[in-house]
C-alpha cells in the first residue's frame, strides 16, 4: 500500500475514533437529536480536512496528539454544512455518502438542530485544554475557524452559490465563490495545524496557505469534474445535478479539458509552494495529486 493510502486509512481511523469520543452517546437526552449528530458524522467519507491537519502536522514534526482536537473541529463543520445543504431549502438532496441525508432519515426539523448542534460542538471542542497549546494559541483557533466558517467564508460562499443558480458567471467570480464555499475550510485544516506549532516561520505559514488555497479550487474543479462524468453510485451522492440546476461550473465555463487543465496547473502551484520544505511535505504533495485524481 502507497504511504499516502496508509497515512489516510491511519488518519482516518484516528479522526473517527476521537469523534466517537467526543459526540453525544445515542442515549443520552435527547436522543433523536444525538442519533442524528452521530449519523451524520460517523458516516464514512474521505476526511480530507482531518488529513490535511495530520499531514500538515506531519510536514511541521507536530505530534498527532496534538491535532486531534483541531481534526475533529474542522470535521464537524465540514459536516453541519453537509447535512444543512442537502436540505430542501439549499440543494435538496436525498443521498450523502450513499446512504440517505439526514433530513431524509430523520426530519428537516431534526437536520437544522443537528447542523446547529455540530456547528456548537466543534468549537467547544476547541475550547477544551489541548495538549502543547496555551490559551492564546487555541483562542486564535476559534477565531480562524469562525472566519472559515461564517458568512466571510463557507457560509458566504454557499449564499453566493444559491444567489447564483441560473446565472452566467465570469470565472472570477466562480473561483471567489469557491475559495469561500469549499476553499476556506480546506485553508483552516492546514492553518490550524500551523497555528499548532509554537513558533512558525511566517513565511513558511504563508507558503502552506497558499497550497491549501490551490487545492481547495482544485477539489472544487474536480468535484464539478466528477458531477459530469461520474455516476450517483460511485459519487455516493446524486451525480448531474449541477447541469440539471443549471449552476455554473468549471466545466461548463471551460469545457471538460479546460477544467481538468486548470486542475492539474493549480496541483503544480501547490507543489510549488511546498518548495522550501523537506521530505517531510511529501504527504501534503502526494495529497495534491489526490484531490485531482481521485474517483468520488
């Protein structure tokens, strides 16, 4: 097995165990609601945010124990924002991960508590004393994740998506959109690793934004990529509905080759800013060439 393939299977398992930790048991008052914050988490997926914090620790000889705090935070704002877009008021999907979205298994009452639930809990994860961190270190954390989160980042961009459904966009505007919509909390997974480290180069910290900022677009492209020539069990999610929405996409601004160009250029953005560190970024290059190849 590839050291990347390890070092995610080792990640993952990792991250999921934490969450488990840390979650609301299925018992415990009120019990729909829990059932439904744990059904929405510890639902399988790739948990690439969680191993860009392991793998951006690992680049910075961050000690994992270290990170799993910030692993899980980012992982259950990545998922509030799943299970409150696949609502009927936002993209009104039935399926997540192949298997249906919350609101679908429970109620859409019960799937905007459980979005507002994990949104909570993530930062009061943060608040929690974390091992080599001082105060200050992790109320920069909460601040960071806030900004990602909020209506100056994913929120944000998630309001100009549903503005724009219909609409002719420029490709600056597209790649805005989704520097806020996927990019920021791509960019936070590698920012809260490095605000783990005591005393960080600045110029090394903005070296590795500026890969998180590449890879986030380059996800985006190739989930828009996946949207047109990838099919609804493979995806684990329903495939085409970007087409039949009529939103704006890479490929439908740049055709399918164009978008796969403008991929493979902003990998190797990413691989150049990278330069500076050792063989111990290899995990983070290898995760680049993932985001752009990979299947679902």
């Amino acid at each position: 097995m590839a050291p990347l393939a390890v070092f995610m299977q080792t990640g993952q398992k990792r991250v999921e165990r934490a969450l488990d930790q840390y979650l609301p048991a299925e018992t415990t008052l009120p019990q729909k609601l829990h059932q439904a914050m744990r059904y929405s988490t510890l639902n399988g997926g790739k948990r690439l945010r969680a191993i860009l914090v392991y793998a951006t620790g690992e680049a910075l000889s961050i000690e994992p124990e270290q990170l799993d705090i910030a692993a899980c935070a980012v992982e259950l704002i990545h998922a509030y924002s799943l299970v409150h877009d696949d609502l009927p008021a936002m993209d009104d999907d039935q399926l997540r991960r192949g298997k249906p979205t919350c609101h679908i298994a429970f109620d859409e009452a019960t799937a905007l508590l459980t979005g507002d639930a994990l949104q909570t809990l993530a930062f009061h994860l943060l608040c929690k004393p974390q091992t080599g961190l001082n105060a200050e270190h992790a109320l920069k954390m909460i601040e960071l994740l806030a900004h990602a989160s909020g209506s100056y980042g994913m929120a944000g961009g998630q309001a100009v998506d549903l503005e724009s459904t219909g609409k002719k966009l420029t490709l600056p505007e597209l790649e805005n959109m989704h520097i806020h919509k996927t990019g920021a909390l791509i960019r936070a997974s590698v920012k809260l690793a490095a605000l783990s480290h005591p005393d960080l180069d600045p110029a090394i910290e903005k070296r590795l934004d500026h890969y998180a900022k590449c890879i986030g677009l380059a996800f985006q492209i190739q989930d828009d990529i996946l949207d047109e020539e990838s099919n609804t069990d493979t995806l684990g999610k329903t495939g085409g509905k970007d087409r039949a929405n009529n939103k704006a996409t890479y490929p439908s601004l740049l055709g399918l080759k164009g978008a796969k160009e403008k991929a493979v250029a902003l990998h190797n953005e990413a691989i150049n800013s990278l330069e500076p560190l050792d063989d111990k970024a290899n995990l983070l290059r290898a995760l680049s060439d993932f985001v752009i190849h990979r299947h679902h």
